[in-house]
C-alpha cells in the first residue's frame, strides 16, 4: 500500500514532517528523534526525507520555525481581542496554555534545544521566540501601569519573569504527570493568583 504522504506537494511533506517531529517528541526525548524514525512514521524513506531538508539540524530548525510563527500569532490574535492590558495579559495565558495542551511536543521540543550546548539555529530560534513574547508582554505590562490597572511600582521584567515561569512550571508538572493536557484544568486557578499579585486592589 503506498502512503499518503507519497503525493504531499514539496510544502506539504515539509509541514508534515515538521508535525510529525512534534509527535514525535510527544512521546520521546526530543535528543533522541533520528531521521529514520521520523521518515518510518511518514510512511517514507530517508532519501525522500532529505530531499527536502538537507540535514536534521534543518528539520529542527523547520520545527523551531512553525512553532514561533503559529505561537506568537495565535497569542497576537488572543490579545488583539482585548481592550484592557491585563484582560490581554490574561488571553496570552490561555492562548499559550491551549497551544501546548494542542501541540505536547512543542515544549519538549523548546527544552530540549535550549539545553543543547552547542549554539544551533535552531537553539537560537527558540531563544528568539522567548525574546519576542516577553517583549509583547514586557508592553502590556507598561500599558497596564500607565492604565492604572497594575501596580505603579511593578517590576516589569520580574513580572514577564513570573508570567514565563508559570507556564514552564504547569508544563513540568503535567510532563511528570504523564498528561500535558491537564494544564487546561489548572491555568485558570494559576493565571488568577497572578492577576491579584500584579493588580491595583480594589
């Protein structure tokens, strides 16, 4: 029986192979994903795998590339939806939550390259995607104080700081559980104890 995959435009095998690297590292240490696995789950051979991508540090990068493009615009739309700073701050959250519990393999896939020890691109990619979402964050936070919705004498980088942690620690904790979609249960409990600490009291 011939795969499906055998009639994927180039375009298509690519973002297939990009999926099937996350679902893959869903399931495995990301360190440990050969491209003789990642061709034996498409249904096709090695040879046809790097006739799009030239090497596995590409295929990562490919990766790296599809989840900064799809993460920070879906968290782009989630706050473009909101009018009040902390309201967006909120939205990212759950945008961000909803995202992993989509996509598991995406934060092994971000730990992993950021642990490497080598400087790959695709390493350097993830830590632009960082960069670029606590900067989008780092100016909700300033519009949120200058609103007279935060507290005037929040630290904004400590706040972005806590803001990532209480992502990567929801992440951890689902990942030792076995089960990352249950973030979705409690990032909403997590995200309000948060907004009370960042908050003018009412």
């Amino acid at each position: 029986m011939i795969s499906r995959s055998a009639y994927l435009s180039a375009e298509e095998r690519r973002e297939a192979t990009v999926e099937t690297v996350l679902d893959l590292a869903a399931e495995q240490n990301p360190t440990d994903i050969t491209t003789g696995a990642i061709a034996k789950r498409m249904g096709v051979t090695q040879g046809a795998l790097f006739r799009h991508f030239p090497s596995k540090d590409a295929i990562l990068q490919a990766v790296m590339e599809w989840v900064s493009e799809r993460l920070l615009t879906r968290i782009d739309r989630a706050i473009s939806t909101k009018t009040s700073p902390l309201d967006a701050l909120e939205a990212a959250f759950m945008a961000h939550i909803e995202f992993i519990s989509e996509h598991p393999g995406v934060p092994r896939m971000l730990f992993g390259e950021l642990q490497r020890a080598e400087q790959t691109v695709a390493k350097r990619m993830a830590q632009t995607l960082i960069q670029c979402y606590g900067e989008r964050l780092g100016r909700l936070i300033a519009e949120g104080k200058e609103s007279g919705e935060l507290t005037p004498s929040l630290e904004e980088k400590t706040a972005v700081t806590l803001f990532v942690g209480m992502t990567q620690g929801l992440v951890m904790q689902s990942l030792l559980a076995g089960d990352v979609k249950r973030i979705r249960t409690s990032a909403p409990a997590v995200f309000a104890l948060y907004r009370r600490s960042i908050e003018v009291a009412k």
